[in-house]
C-alpha cells in the first residue's frame, strides 16, 4: 500500500529541517540585522563592492533617512534604514549562489 502524498511530503520536510538544524541554530543565534543583511537590494549590493569612501557615505544616507523616519515615528522603517546602513559593511554571504532562483521557483509552484 502507498503512502499518501500529503504524508510523504511531511516526512519529507521533516528530514530536511532535521538535517539543516545546525544551520539554522547558527543563523539563529546571530543578531536580527546581520540576518537581514542576507535578502538585501540590488542597490546595497551595488554599494557593498564600491571602495570604503563611497560605501561610507551611502551608509550616511541610509543612516539618515533612518534618522528622518524615527522622528516620524516610523520604527519599523527608521530601523530598515538603519540595517541597511550597517550591512553595507558587514553581511550574511549566502552558501549557494542561486538560492534566490529556488526560492522564486518554491513561491511561484505554490500558488
């Protein structure tokens, strides 16, 4: 007798959260804008392989929009701005290249 499908794909899922675990306990255990600095723009990117200088003054421009938001009482957004200004210096390097294609791929299959 077969196994349902709905069964094999949980049994599935349950193996790979079980073999990737000690990844997310890592990733996990980092602060909330080093784990952000990994799904940044294209913008930031660009920034991040300019020289120290132009990097520098694009993280002041981040730094103060964030600036302007707080005093709007935009949190949310003042911090965005704020953890983008950071992560022009330090961030989350991917280990596969692709993985934004594969995510793409798992958003568009299940809708």
């Amino acid at each position: 007798m077969e196994a349902p499908f709905t069964e094999i794909m949980r049994q599935a899922a349950a193996l790979k959260t079980h073999h990737d675990s000690f990844l997310r306990k890592r990733y996990d255990s980092w602060p909330p804008w080093y784990q952000n600095s990994m799904f940044s723009t294209a913008e930031v990117e660009s920034a991040r392989k300019k020289d120290f200088t132009q990097r520098f003054k694009f993280a002041i421009e981040c730094k103060e929009s964030g600036n302007s938001y707080f005093k709007q009482s935009s949190y949310y957004d003042a911090i965005s701005q704020y953890e983008r200004a950071v992560s022009i210096f330090k961030w989350v390097q991917p280990l596969d290249e692709k993985w934004r294609e594969k995510v793409n791929i798992l958003v568009a299959n299940s809708m």
